[in-house]
C-alpha cells in the first residue's frame, strides 16, 4: 500500500540504480584480467587462465611495492594534515565576533575545493618551475638559490601534502564549526564564571565537545589511507620523482593502459580495492566503538 501511495517517488530512483548498476556494478567483471594473461583480441572468454601469477609478480617488482609504500606514505601524512589543519583554523574561526569578515574568510578558503586538479596541476608546475615566482623571485629575495621542488622526491610529497591540504581545509573545516555551533553556551559562562580565559575555555570546553567529530572523521579517513590522489599526482609528477611519488592509482594507469599489462595492472588495482575494503569495515569498527557512530 506504502509502495503504491509513493510510487511516483521510488520511480525517481530508477535512473540513478540503472546508472550506478551500468557504471559501478557491471564494469567489476573485468578484474578477470587479474587472473588472466589478457589479450584484447581473444577476450575474457578465450584468454588463457594464469591464476595468481600476477598478483605473484606484482610482490614481487621492486617498482610495485615502491608505489604501494608510496601510496602508504602519502596518505597517511594527508590524513593527518587534512584532520589536524581543519580543526585548528575552524577553532580560530570560531573566536571570530565580526560575523561579515568571519563569513568572507570562510568563503575564501572554500573556492579552492571548486577548481581541478587539472587548472591547480598547472598553476603549481608554473610557479615552481625553474621561470615561475618562487624561483625568480622568492628565492633571490630570501638569499637562496632557485631550486626545482617537482624534480626532488622529498618536496614532491610535501608539496603534495600541502597542496592538497590547500584546496580542502576550507570544506572540511565546514564540519568542524558546524559541530561548534552545537556547543552548549551555558558550558561557557559556567567556564567564564569558575575565571577560565578564552584560552582555558578551548581547551575544557571547545576541544572535548568536538573530539567525538575529530574522531569519527579521522577513522573513517582510515578506509582512504590507499588512496592519495590520482588526480593531484597526475598533474603534477614526472619520471624523475618517479620512486618517491609514483602511486598505485598512477602505478596502474602507466603499466595497465601504457604498457598494455593490463592483468598485472587489474590485480595491483584489485588489491588496493581489497584492502580499501577492509580498511572501511575497520574504520567504521572503530567510529562505532569510540563515537558511536553508526550508519546501519
């Protein structure tokens, strides 16, 4: 009877089932390739059977595990940036009284999260090439010799982490002064009357009544640690920084669709989907037990 009378509105989610079916659901039967010795030609149907050996030679490439430690390591010092960042200036934003600036500031750091990786990949090659601004005229301002950051493996990360961080604490500092706007004010003027200062009142009153948000955020961030970034990394990397910047998302894309190994491309791919997997189920384990955050 409930169907009946909503009818019209279960109709409006057949687009989005038939298209997350065709796009997401249908596409999975290719990671067959991860167990065969693949030839477009043949077919899923007529390309012979190898079993693991691709998942065999991907252990064992020196090039392959480099990238998953990559991607480890990449990820990882962006969730922590991308958590840590977000939750200070949404503090420093909260002490804000002037409504109007407070408004301005959180709009302008919010544009960033709009612009892709493909205008913000050039824009950041540009300024740190060997004519950009930092170069010709930061560096000599500050006594230093111009330097290519995206040609050393060490900057490149930072400059990842950091770019990165860039374009999304605006967004995600949303959530954090959402979650202050929540706070109890009486908490504060029971602070306020005991003699704390604005100081001493961040820290017995603001920091624990997000904590619970900071910790759901961060373990959920958990179930991305393989996934650093293919866009950024993309627009941004070059042979040169190749060990130290190369990830499993750019791994497959060079190997799979640039050197036609697509069953060794298709397995590395379907390990970091394996491991996401778990690392989802772990993490929302996790938010469950010390936020008791829970979906289902």
């Amino acid at each position: 009877m409930r169907i009946k009378t909503n009818l019209a509105l279960y109709g409006m989610l057949v687009p989005g089932i038939i298209l997350t079916i065709v796009f997401h659901y249908l596409p999975m039967a290719g990671l067959v390739i991860a167990f065969q010795d693949y030839k477009p030609w043949l077919g899923f149907s007529r390309s012979p059977w190898v079993g693991l050996d691709h998942f065999r030679t991907a252990f064992t490439r020196p090039d392959a595990l480099q990238v998953i430690w990559n991607t480890f390591i990449i990820a990882c010092m962006k969730i922590i940036v991308n958590l840590a960042v977000p939750v200070l200036f949404a503090l420093l934003l909260n002490e804000i009284r002037k409504v109007a600036f407070k408004r301005t500031v959180q709009t302008l750091v919010y544009l960033p999260h709009f612009l892709s990786w493909v205008i913000l990949g050039g824009i950041i090659t540009d300024m740190l090439s060997s004519q950009g601004v930092i170069n010709k005229l930061l560096m000599p301002l500050l006594g230093l010799q111009p330097y290519l950051f995206l040609a050393d493996g060490d900057w490149f990360r930072a400059i990842v982490v950091v770019t990165e961080n860039w374009k999304e604490f605006g967004f995600s500092t949303i959530i954090f002064l959402a979650a202050l706007s929540n706070v109890d004010p009486s908490l504060y003027e029971a602070a306020e009357v005991d003699g704390a200062n604005r100081w001493q009142q961040t820290l017995t009153v603001t920091l624990p009544a997000i904590v619970p948000i900071i910790v759901v955020i961060g373990t959920l961030a958990m179930g991305s640690i393989l996934n650093a970034g293919f866009d950024q990394i993309f627009n941004l990397y070059n042979p040169l920084v190749y060990e130290k910047g190369d990830i499993i998302d750019t791994f497959v894309y060079r190997v799979g669709l640039l050197s036609s190994q697509f069953g060794l491309a298709t397995a590395v791919g379907l390990f970091k989907s394996g491991v996401g997997f778990v690392m989802i189920a772990l993490a929302y384990f996790l938010a469950k037990r010390l936020a008791n955050y829970r979906i289902f």
